[in-house]
C-alpha cells in the first residue's frame, strides 16, 4: 500500500467490481462529492498518493483510463489496440479494397442474380438452381468431377508421398529439382506433346503396338479420364512431394532412433511413426491437391477443346461452355453452389491449415 | 578477407555476423534468424540485400550438390540405395522425356517433322516414331520464328505486359496486407485472415463470373486490366507472405519501436527485409502463374490483339508444326529460367501452405 499507484489501482478495480451493483461504489477515501462515480475515484487515488508530481498523475490516469475501458481483454489496453487496428486497417487496405471490389461484393451480387433472370430484373426464385440441377450436361460434369477428384487426389498423395520418401533417402536434390520441373512448365508448351503422344497415331499407341498390344483412341474413348490422371500427377507430383518433406522433416529423428533400439524395423517405424506424424500434413496435402486439382482444366481445354470426351467433361468445361452463351444466371447458380461445397470442405479442413492458434 | 576482420571482433560474440546472416537467408527458420539479427545488430536493409545476393549465386549452382551424391555412392553403405534409384530414374524420366522430346523438336526441320509425329498431329496414316536425336539438326525452325515471325514477338510481349504488373501488383499490395495480419493484433483478423484463406483455395470457375460482372461494369473487357488486376488482388502470395512475416521475431520488432521506430519504418527497415525469401516466393509462384494462365485471358481478352503466347500457340500447332516446337520451347524459356533460379523460393512458397507452427 506504500505504492501510491498501487493503491490507485485497488480502488479503481473495487470500482470496476461494484459497477454492476447498485450501491455507491466504496472507494478508501470518504466524504468525496456526488461526483460522477469514475472522476471521484481519480480525485481519490490523487489524495491518496499524496505526491503531486505531474508524471504520477499522467501515470494514473493512464492505468485508470486503460482499466476503465479494457473491456474483454484484460492484458492489451483498448487504447493501444484501437491505434493498432488503425494502422493495420491502413496496411490493409489497398489489398482489402481490391479483394471487396473484385472478389467479395461482386460475388453477393452473383448470388443475387442466380435468383434472377438472365437480365438480373425477374426474380425468379430457385429456378435456375433446379435447372442448372436437372440439366444431363451437368450431372454428367459433376459427376465426372466428383470421379476425377476421388481418383486422383489419392493416387497423387499415395504417389507423390512415395517419391517423397525415395527423395529423402538418396537425399537427392537433383531429383527434387526434377520433380519440381512440370509445375513450372507451361502448360501451353506441352500442349502439342501431349497431342503426339495421346491423337490416335501417337507415340504412345506406336508403343502399345511395339509390346504387341492394340492401340487405343486415348482422346475419344474412356481412356481420356486416365489421361487426365496422368496429366495430372504429372504436373503435381513435385508440389505434393515438397508438402511431404517439409512434414517428415518436422518428425523428431529421436523418435525413430527409439524405436531402432527396441528392435523396430522399417516398416513398423513407418507404420507407427512416420503415418501417425503426418497426419496433420496429410489434411493439408488433400485440400490443396483439391485446389490444383481445379487446373487440369487447363491441359484438359487445351489439349481436347471445349467439348471432350464424356468421361474427361468436367465442370469446368460446362461453366467455360455457359459463359461463351452468356447464360450468367445458371453460371451463378453454379458458382454459387460450388463455392458453397468448397466452403463447406475449407472450413471443416480449416484447422489443418489454420496454423497460428493464438488468435 | 570479409571473414577475418569479423573474426577480430568476435569475442564473447558469436562468430561472424555476415555468416550468420547467410545462414539465415539459406535456411529460413526462426533459430538462425534470430541468431543472425542478434550478431549483426544493424538493421541496414543493405546488408541484408548484400548477404542475400550472395547466397543466392552460391545456391544457384547446384552442380555441387550432385557431385556430393555421386562421389557418396562409392562408400559401401551407400551401395544399399542402388535399388532406390531404380524406381527414381524411372520417374525422372517420365519428367526429362518430354523436354527432351521439346528440345530436340524444334532442332528437327518440318519434313523431319511430319516424317515423325505427322501421324499423331495432322492425321497422316501410320503411327509416330520418336528418334532420340534428330537425323539433320537444323536451327531452321527457330530461326523463322525468331526472324520472320514479328506476331510471334507481339504475343511475347503481351504475355510480359500480363504478367510483370501482376506480380509486381501482387507483391505491393500483399506485402503490406500480409504484414498486418501477421504483426498486427486486432479485432476481426481472425476473420480477415479466413477471407483469404477461403480466397486463395477457389478455383477460378467460381471467381470468374464476379470477376465478369466488375470487369464489365468497369468497362475494362478485352484490356490487359482485365486479367491484370484480379491477378494482382488474388489472396495466395498475401498468404505466403504472412507466412514468412509470422518467422519475424517479435523482440527484433519491440527493440525497434523502443528505439522509436514507427509502423511503418519498422515495416520498411525489418518487416521487408527480413522477408525477402517470403516475398520472392510470392513473386516466383505468381510468375509461373500468371505466365501460363490460360482461362483468365481466355475469359476476358476477346481480341487476339492483346493475347498472351499461352492463347496464341495452341492456334498454331496445327498449322505450323516446326514454328509451333520453337515457340513452345521458347514459352518454357522464361519459366524455366525463373524456375532454376528460384527454386529454393518455390519450394519455400509451396511449403508456407503446408507448414504448422
């Protein structure tokens, strides 16, 4: 109590205790004025540390104020917090507008207009959503969509964790590098390799022929899905495998040397340590093959135009082929409902890749 | 000579600043960072850029790190990882086929040309052969694309006109937005930071009719802002960033406000330099995909004026099969250059989604 601040601070706390109550808050001096009830306190602490010096009453000032409004959060004063999110608001702010103008309200706008008609004036109820849901076209994309994705996504992790592993045991950059390689290839480049080797004269019926094999018409037969598998993990094996790494590298090595001294072998320390360690990169792995998953497009359109084989139409042809007729309110039907689906699988999946917990 | 007047002063220090600082930029984790802003005590952005060009000369030869696995397979232990390689070769040369295949195409002359692939491209009778070396090499092709060829030229530079103020764009305006959600405490940064997160993961068929309907309202279809600036809006590099600022030491920061620096000196003299491989990540990533963006250009550039190479050489494969190999491997030129300078940079920007902290 010898600390005059200290005091302060006790029967500013008392203050803030009783507030809910309806008697006169109790503060350690007595006979104040009818003050208003926060300014009495002030006067009070002032009296009661009896030092008059100018800095301890800009100090307790400063602790009353803070602790009069730190509402919520008791640690960080709303003062200093409010000064912060000025300043974070001004960095923000070139990116935020950008992100409202060309991503956030347009998309509420979309949302509206799969309510309305082509020209956004009718309203037209759920009716494009149960067209764009009874339309063959689409069921056949879904579909196809959903294959596709629950195809390759988990031969692409089983894969690209496998070359992971043989990476990390040669320890072989030059392999990594390798494997990087087709990210950074454009897609337009291997446009026309792709062509001599799927068309149906191409390198890879002339192989099937070499091992005695029929040829197949890969891009007019339901060989297509497969080649679009392929094209796939082709394209996103490298950027699964340094997903990988960067997990097992977060796997303590003692672990492992634990388990050699009672006798583990490789496959067990695979099994009960490597597998149970990766978990959590495994959620990040899956949701962001989900994403590039979403490109192939870009192989599939170039390589077999807008209208492919059935088993290779994907969604992305279907929405590709709305917007060249301009039907914007089925399109935002579409859009609509995918980005519903996406959300719904971020926003389960997000804890994987939500790291920073401390809010 | 740099090592040993540092080693003068390194007494109860640690060793040499300037080594601990390269160790920083090399390794990019929190530990050696800390390590390395503590023995330099100079915030100079100069030293940091200094120190960092030098890393990255030195990593880019990775001729080096070759030659260690090689000489290695002469130990007798490591004659057990023969059986590895197996299985590797074989997948690496389901990656070095094909551009090898690309190599050699465009050394090949247009007969040799339609003598091989004619089958597969334009429909010919028989099927495709694939020598491994062309018989007559010929530099014909390329030649005629890079000389007789100006439309070549036009759509070379239309896709740089695309892409460098779409990265340029992305690294202004995400840097400092990363920044704040990194550094900065306050209310809603939980949410603002899901908004991007949820942002960066929609494919573009989402995105693409609200892009429309700004784009169109704004007037701006069938001009290169059009793909411009949602490009340079897009949330993933403000994501990767943040990543790389969150590896920023808190005590550097208050050290820096109670020397008085101000938000946004700290921002300019710690916050930026100390994220160059962040935000190099962010650039190296968003080059690679904008250059080989194919739905953005195609949606919103109707006019073959303003199209980009990776509109234009599907139109020409199958006419021009010899100028179409050219033009492809020199579409790859820039991304591959980009890609072998900046790997570490990738594989940092691809590892920033991944990593939990």
């Amino acid at each position: 109590m010898n600390n005059p601040s200290e005091t302060i601070l006790q029967s500013g706390r008392k203050f803030n205790d009783k507030t809910s109550g309806d008697s006169v808050p109790r503060t350690p001096c007595k006979g104040t004025s009818p003050l208003d009830p926060c300014l009495e306190s002030r006067i009070c602490a002032i009296r009661n540390s009896r030092i008059f010096s100018p800095l301890v009453h800009v100090k307790v000032f400063c602790r009353t104020f803070f602790q009069k409004s730190s509402w919520g959060s008791g640690q960080r004063p709303e003062n200093f917090l409010r000064r912060e999110s000025l300043l974070a608001l001004i960095f923000l702010a070139p990116s935020l507008i950008g992100i409202s103008v060309f991503f956030l309200l347009p998309f509420v706008d979309t949302v509206r207009r799969s309510f309305f008609d082509v020209r956004g004036v009718n309203f037209i109820g759920w009716e494009s959503y149960s067209s764009v849901v009874g339309n063959a076209a689409f069921r056949l994309a879904a579909v196809n969509t959903v294959r596709f994705v629950g195809v390759s996504i988990p031969l692409l992790m089983v894969v690209s964790l496998g070359v992971a592993l043989l990476v990390r045991a040669v320890k072989g950059r030059v392999f990594k590098t390798t494997f990087l390689l087709p990210m950074a290839v454009p897609v337009a480049s291997i446009v026309l390799l792709w062509q001599a080797l799927f068309n149906y004269g191409g390198l890879a019926n002339a192989a099937l022929i070499r091992f005695g094999g029929a040829p197949v018409d890969f891009m007019h037969s339901g060989a297509a899905f497969w080649v679009l598998v392929f094209t796939y993990l082709w394209k996103n094996t490298g950027y699964n495998m340094i997903l990988w790494l960067a997990g097992l590298d977060g796997i303590s090595g003692s672990l492992y040397e634990a388990a050699y001294a009672d006798g583990a072998g490789r496959l067990q320390c695979f099994r009960y340590i490597t597998l149970p360690c990766l978990l959590p990169t495994i959620g990040v792995v899956a949701i962001l093959s989900l994403l590039n998953s979403f490109r192939v497009f870009r192989e599939a359109y170039l390589v077999a135009g807008s209208h492919p084989h059935d088993s290779m139409y994907l969604l992305q042809h279907l929405f590709n082929n709305w917007f060249q007729n301009l039907d914007i309110s089925r399109l935002s039907a579409g859009a609509t409902m995918m980005a519903a689906v996406l959300l719904i699988i971020i926003l389960l999946m997000r804890k994987f890749l939500d790291g920073d917990s401390d809010g | 000579m740099g090592d040993k007047t540092a080693g003068k002063f390194s007494g109860a220090l640690p060793p040499n600043p300037r080594k601990l600082l390269k160790k920083f930029h090399q390794n990019f984790n929190l530990k050696s960072r800390i390590r390395a802003i503590l023995a330099t005590r100079v915030f100079s952005p100069l030293v940091h850029v200094k120190v960092f060009c030098r890393t990255f000369f030195q990593k880019s030869s990775w001729g080096s790190g070759q030659c260690r696995s090689l000489r290695s397979l002469h130990c007798p232990e490591n004659l057990k990882k023969i059986p590895l390689y197996i299985p590797l070769i074989a997948l690496a040369l389901l990656v070095w086929w094909p551009l090898w295949f690309m190599v050699m195409g465009s050394l090949m002359s247009l007969e040799e040309l339609n003598a091989t692939i004619g089958p597969a491209i334009m429909g010919a009778d028989g099927f495709s052969v694939w020598p491994l070396l062309p018989s007559w090499p010929t530099l014909q092709p390329l030649a005629e694309l890079l000389l007789d060829t100006p439309h070549f030229f036009t759509m070379f530079w239309n896709t740089f006109v695309l892409v460098v103020p779409s990265v340029l764009g992305q690294v202004a305006v995400g840097a400092p937005a990363a920044w704040a959600l990194s550094r900065f405490r306050f209310r809603g940064r939980k949410i603002v930071a899901t908004v991007y997160i949820c942002l960066m993961l929609m494919p573009f068929q989402v995105t693409m009719v609200p892009n429309f309907l700004v784009i169109d309202g704004l007037g701006l279809m069938n001009t290169v802002w059009a793909v411009i600036l949602p490009f340079a809006f897009s949330a993933f590099p403000v994501f990767i960033m943040m990543r790389g600022f969150d590896a920023v030491p808190r005590p550097l920061l208050e050290a820096a406000s109670i020397d008085g620096a101000g938000a946004f000196r700290t921002f300019f003299y710690i916050g930026l330099p100390l994220g160059v491989p962040s935000i190099m990540a962010a650039a190296v990533l968003g080059f690679l995909e904008v250059w080989g963006a194919i739905e953005q250009p195609m949606t919103f550039l109707n006019d073959p004026s303003v199209w980009p190479l990776s509109l234009f050489l599907p139109q020409i494969a199958a006419e021009e099969l010899g100028l179409a190999m050219a033009a492809s491997l020199l579409m790859l030129m820039p991304a591959a250059l980009f890609f072998f300078f900046g790997q570490k940079y990738l594989e940092l920007g691809i590892q920033a989604a991944g990593i939990k902290e």
